[in-house]
C-alpha cells in the first residue's frame, strides 16, 4: 500500500510540472463549458444531459493525452529501470499510476461543475440525473485512463501510446453503431454491451445501472491486470 | 550454518529470441567485498547487472540476493539492493528532494527518518547545495551522484553500480571512490567500469566478462600473477629488424618479438614476451650487445591493462556469433 501510494504521490508531482495535463484540462473545461451553453441556449432546458454527451466524446479523445506517458515516459526516460528494481510489485506500480491519473480525470470532472451554478440559479434541474450522469462520466473516465494506460504500458513512444488508445476508445465508443447492421438478437446485445456510448447514455438519463457500473469496473480491472501482467512478463 | 553470499550468480544464462548473451555466468560477492567487473562494450556486463537488479529475469539459472530468489521473490530482495543504472534514473520534473524521498519512501524507509536518511546521503554524494534544485538543471556530474545518491539510500545489503564515476570531473571521481570504498567495508558492491586503475584501487576482486562468459574472477594481485608468465621486455636499440628478430628468437625464454616500429634516429621500438625467469633480460642483454647498439632495456610488470587485454583478446567475443 505505502509503495503504490509513493508511486502516487510522485505522479501527481510529476503531472502538474508538464504542459500536456495543463492542455488537457484547459481543452477539456473549454470544450464542456462550449457544449454547456450551446446545448442549454439550443434547447432551453435546464438539464445535463446534452453536455453529458458531448464530455463523454470529448474525454475519449482526451484521457488518452493523459494516459500516454503513464509507463512510455518511464520507458523513454530511462526511470523505467530505477521503478522497476524498486521493492514495488507491478500491480502497485500500475495501480499508483492509474490513481495519479483519475485524480487528473476527478480534477477536470470538479471543474466542469461550474456549469451546474448557472442551471441552478436560473432552472430546476433534476439533482439524480446529474449526479447519475456524473457516476457515469468517472466511470467512461476510468474506463478510458485503464485502456490508454495499457497502451503506454506496451510502447516506449507517448504519441503511439495516445493514438492507439484513441482508436480503440473510439471503437469502444461508435460500436454501438454496429446494432443496426446485426440480425441475429445475440449479436446485438453482444455489441451494445461492448458499446462505451450505450452504458453511457444510460447514467446520462439518471440510470445507474449495475450491468453499466460493472461494465466499467470490469474494462478497468482487465486492462489494468494486463498492464501488470505485461510489467511482469517483459522482466 | 553458513551466511549467504550477499550476491549469487548459479549458472545463469539470458537469451533474446534465439541469441544468448549470457553463458551460464556463476560467481558470487560476499557482504564487505567490493568486486570490480570489466569487460569491453557489448560483453554482458549491464545485462548481467539488470538481472541482478531484477529489471530483467534470467533466461536460466539463478540469481540470489541475500539467499533471496529474484525470480521468486523480486520484492523481498529488491529492498536489499541500491541500484545505479549506466544512465542515472531521474524524474527531471523534480527536486533533488522530493526525487530522493520517492526512492526513500518505496525502499520502506520509516516516515520519520526519511529527513535524517536524505541528509545522509547527500553529505555522502556532496549534494547538500542542489537539494532544493530541479533534476533538469543539474550538471552531469550532480546527475550522476544523484544516482547513486538514490542507491545508497537505505543502506542496502548490495550495491550495483553501473559506470558510477563516468561523466565526473578528477576530484568527484577521488570522493565517489572513497564513498564507495566506505560503503564497500560492511556491504556487497558489485562495480561495473571501463576505468582499470579504479578497479586496482578500490575492489578486491575482478570479474573479467566477455562474450556473456565469465573470463577470470580474482583480485587484480592474483590476475596479475597469473600473467606473469608472459612478462614483457622492451627495448630501443639501433639493428636491422630481421636480423634482431632472429637475435631476439634464439634467446631462450623469448616466447615472442614484436618490432613496434621506428622510434627515430635508426632505433627501433621492440617488445618481446618472455618467461617469468630473471635471467631472460641478461641473456637478451648479452644476445644483442655484441651486434647491435642497445640504447634501452627494461622488464615492463604486467599491469590490470594487460591483463584484461590478455584475456579479452584471447577470448574473441562468442556470444556475438551464438
């Protein structure tokens, strides 16, 4: 426990003395305070759930930015063989990284409830829905920063990391797409299950349901075991 | 019962894919020893290191630290070792500090000795004036004795320094020595070096590695003695070459003559290997003297360069073709 928390806390020193988790907060604020108020002026509701939306594209394409150089700076930098002669175990190693990085994810989703002051102030929206929508939001986020961080964990090159993490996500994301093009009922479930999108839109309508909480969690563990995994047998 | 050696090597081999770098390489450093390892570039030396360290398994074999298996119990004996890497491993985005407390923190070292620990080895690696400096600033020198400031931390049992005096200036390179020789009094150090003086000064043994096969392991006393058989004679003396040469052959105890070349003025430079039998210099003295004119003589000791030469070239590197 105390080595994943020095992994930890030496992430998040780490984070903050780099321009890429500055961008990416910035971007991701910027961009969900746009999509705030086109959806909110557009529709004349008083509601999340259009903005949920588009945060949910938005952090596909940007959590990989944070995740890329999780393990592919280690290996690049050289620090890779220090960590890994350290009295740590690859899963600490794994898992310390992957809070430093959903703290990033806890930080900008904090942020982007500045847009809730205004709905407030000036509507009555429903309370549950949004904080349904926000479960949702960390889980896709987690979800997201496991599957980049096993990219990062295969290659020693960061934009690598970042693009292969972006196109699986994104595969991850408009699978659901692939419903209407199934006859077979099997295959349909099958892809929406798969579908990031789907179990998303689910939270984003107040429903927090276990199959979606699970889905996440299981996304997150399977590719955080793999990063270990892959950590051990590369030794 | 009997201690285990601090560090254990049992026929341990490394291969990638199908080429094997390392050669079922066994030898052992025990606590208080330091053990010098030499060998040239490409030999196996920092991949021997690595899997010390556990930063890389061994293919075959064992690897022991402390009687601790690296393959079975990584963690319990990584909290032994400090290791200094060939390339420093350092967070640039960090404070000398709070870089040494990372280390100091996941080697398992008490909350409240982490300051008193810190400062430590900063006195030891002269550090103290850099402590609140971002790494990215630091010189190359501060860099390296970074490194093996982050080793030291902990005091452990062994200690693996990859090149630890490579980019110091002549003093630096004086301090490092003597931190590491200090150290080397109650622990295992196991160095790798390019610099044979520092291993003459400092360790008491010396691995020779080539071709991911261990050479000779012995102290630099013991390894020049084993070469004193083929001790050199020099001379500078005015003569036609073949005819020295065939001079030089028909001494008794000259196992070989090498005519180095022209060293000015009609002397040539010449180097011939003999036995280790005083006599050899009187007998080519009395060979020559009569013929040619003999400007200089001397019987040159076999020094570690020698030494390793001789070993390394007598062993073309076969891990190259395996």
């Amino acid at each position: 426990m105390s080595g994943t928390l020095a992994v930890y806390q030496k992430e998040m020193a780490t984070y903050f003395r780099s321009p890429i988790a500055y961008y990416v907060v910035a971007v991701f604020l910027l961009g969900s305070g746009y999509f705030f108020l086109y959806n909110v002026f557009l529709t004349g509701e008083t509601a999340m759930a259009g903005t949920f939306q588009n945060m949910g594209i938005l952090l596909v394409t940007l959590a990989p930015l944070v995740s890329m150089r999780l393990l592919a700076a280690e290996y690049s930098g050289g620090t890779a063989e220090l960590l890994l002669t350290l009295p740590l175990t690859p899963l600490q190693i794994v898992v310390g990284k992957f809070l430093g990085a959903l703290t990033i994810l806890l930080l900008i989703t904090a942020g982007t409830m500045v847009d809730l002051i205004p709905l407030y102030l000036f509507g009555t929206p429903e309370t549950t829905t949004i904080l349904a929508g926000y479960i949702g939001f960390v889980l896709l986020g987690a979800a997201c920063l496991a599957v980049g961080q096993l990219f990062s964990t295969l290659t020693h090159n960061q934009i690598v990391a970042a693009l292969l993490a972006a196109a699986v996500l994104l595969g991850f994301w408009l699978v659901g797409h692939l419903q209407a093009f199934q006859s077979s009922p099997a295959l349909r479930g099958f892809v929406g299950y798969l579908s990031f999108s789907l179990h998303f839109t689910d939270f984003i309508q107040g429903l927090v349901r276990t199959e979606g909480v699970v889905f996440y969690l299981v996304i997150s563990a399977i590719a955080l075991t793999l990063s270990a995994g892959y950590l051990q047998w590369r030794r | 019962m009997t201690a285990s050696p601090a560090i254990a090597l049992e026929s341990v081999s490394k291969r990638y894919g199908s080429r094997t770098i390392i050669h079922e390489l066994s030898f052992t450093v025990a606590r208080g020893e330091i053990v010098g390892f030499l060998g040239p570039n490409g030999a196996g030396k920092t991949t021997t290191m690595r899997m010390i360290a556990g930063y890389t398994a061994a293919s075959e074999g064992r690897v022991l630290v402390a009687g601790r298996d690296m393959a079975t119990d990584h963690v319990d004996a990584a909290r032994l070792i400090g290791y200094l890497p060939e390339r420093p491993p350092l967070y640039d985005a960090l404070d000398v500090s709070a870089y040494l407390r990372f280390v100091a923190k996941v080697k398992g070292i008490r909350r409240g000795a982490i300051a008193a620990e810190i400062e430590r080895v900063a006195a030891a690696c002269r550090l103290e004036q850099v402590l609140g400096d971002e790494i990215f600033k630091l010189s190359k020198g501060y860099r390296q004795r970074l490194g093996l400031a982050q080793a030291l931390l902990g005091a452990p049992e062994v200690l693996l320094l990859d090149e630890p005096t490579a980019g110091l200036d002549p003093g630096q390179i004086q301090e490092t020595r003597e931190v590491i020789r200090r150290f080397g009094a109650e622990h295992a150090v196991l160095l790798s070096t390019h610099i044979l003086a520092e291993v003459t000064l400092i360790c008491h043994r010396v691995a020779i590695i080539n071709g991911g096969r261990l050479l000779a392991i012995d102290s630099p006393a013991g390894l020049q003695r084993a070469v004193e058989a083929t001790n050199q004679v020099a001379l500078r003396i005015a003569a036609e070459p073949a005819a020295l040469r065939a001079a030089l052959l028909a001494v008794e105890g000259v196992r070989s003559v090498d005519i180095r070349g022209e060293a000015g003025a009609g002397l040539l430079e010449v180097e011939c290997q003999v036995d280790a039998d005083d006599a050899v210099e009187a007998a080519i003295a009395r060979a020559v003297a009569g013929r040619f004119a003999l400007h200089r003589l001397e019987r040159r000791e076999p020094t570690l360069e020698n030494v390793f030469l001789r070993y390394v070239q007598a062993e073309p590197a076969r891990g190259a073709a395996a």
